[in-house]
C-alpha cells in the first residue's frame, strides 16, 4: 500500500523532523515525508530535507499581512504536494485559528513537556528553573487553544536536580521527542487512535519502537 504522505514544518534545526524522516525510511513505516515547510528561508532543516531528497519550500512569514493569509498559504503548498497529515517539528510561529480547524484532526505538534505543564515556550528551561524533577515531552493533535490539543503520546525523564545542565534536560528532552512523534505519526497512520469527546482513545494494534 502506498504510504501516507507527511508536510512537516519547521522553524530550525528540524531535529525532530530528520528522526521522522529517518523512521520514514523503514520499508515497514507507513508515512513518507512529502514536503517541508519553514516559516525561516534559512532555516538549517531545510538543508537536511533536501540532502534526504525531500521538497522543501521557505514562506517567510513577514511577507504577509497577517496570520491567516500566511497560513493559507502553507496550506496550499502542503496539498499542492498530496499531504494528508501535518506535523509540527520545531514550527516556532502561532497559527491562526483557520489553520487548525482546516487540518482538523490531521495536525500533530511534538511539546517538550508533560501537558499541560509547562505550555508555550522555553518549556524545558520552565523546567529548569522551577526544580521538577521529571520532565518529558507531548505528542498532540493541534487545536485552536495553544498546546491544549488531545494529547497522543507523553514520554517522561528523571532530572537530577543540582547536578543536570539546562543543556542537558535539552539533550534528553529532544531524544525523547524524536521517538515520540515518529510513533505518533504511526499510530495515527494505521488508524490506531479516534478522539471522543476531546481525548485520544487507542485502537488496538502494533507500535514499533
């Protein structure tokens, strides 16, 4: 069977996005990586994509009046490229609500904490400096409300308070986040998940990794 076609989008590194697309390559993965999208012309994902013989495309936000026109726009360059599941890898730009309500349940963004603590930005350094000592990161479906989408998949690590580096909550938090939105992208491929009432229920079935 053909696999399902992903637009992922990003606004750097795109870290979360070369792991997707590493998983991707497995013959036995049911998404391939049709197109990436950066909201920065020079974002070094984009690089990486194209190395892969990926499509990239930049679509330098501040040429748009707003955050709409913006988004329809991104949105046309995804189904110009058959994209049925959108995923967020690092997208570092608030959509507006057309975009969510559009891909309705056919968006997925990868949080690097336990939802619904530590929402918005900076979440690992929230972490940090508030002492917890386990953190992680969120799989969800995106919605109108930031980082409140149904949550997916969570993955958790222990903080050694007083002894970890800010730079090393990063380096675990984003390990985690590689395998968490890979596997996200597989259960919602293989219609393993159905959202009831604002949850994500599961279906059984195989999950690799």
């Amino acid at each position: 069977m053909a696999k399902l076609k992903v637009g992922v989008l990003i606004s750097g590194r795109g870290s979360n996005m070369a792991a997707l697309i590493a998983a991707a390559k497995a013959a036995d993965y049911p998404a391939e990586v049709a197109v990436v999208v950066s909201n920065v012309a020079g974002a070094p994902g984009l690089k990486i994509a194209q190395d892969a013989g990926i499509a990239t495309v930049a679509i330098p936000h501040k040429g748009f009046p707003d955050r709409e026109t913006f988004d329809r726009a991104v949105s046309a360059e995804l189904e110009k490229h058959g994209v049925g599941l959108v995923a967020l890898a690092g997208f570092m730009r608030i959509q507006s609500p057309w975009f969510p309500a559009h891909w309705k349940d056919r968006i997925i963004n990868i949080h690097p904490s336990l939802l619904p603590y530590h929402p918005g930005s900076n979440a690992y350094k929230q972490a940090y400096e508030e002492g917890v000592r386990v953190s992680g990161c969120t799989a969800h479906f995106v919605t109108e409300q930031l980082d409140q989408g149904p949550v997916i998949l969570q993955d958790v690590f222990h903080i050694r308070v007083g002894e970890d580096t800010l730079d090393d909550i990063k380096a675990r938090g984003k390990e985690l986040e590689a395998k968490v939105l890979s596997q996200a992208v597989q259960l919602y491929v293989n219609d393993q998940l159905v959202v009831k009432d604002k949850k994500v229920i599961f279906r059984p079935g195989h999950l690799q990794g």
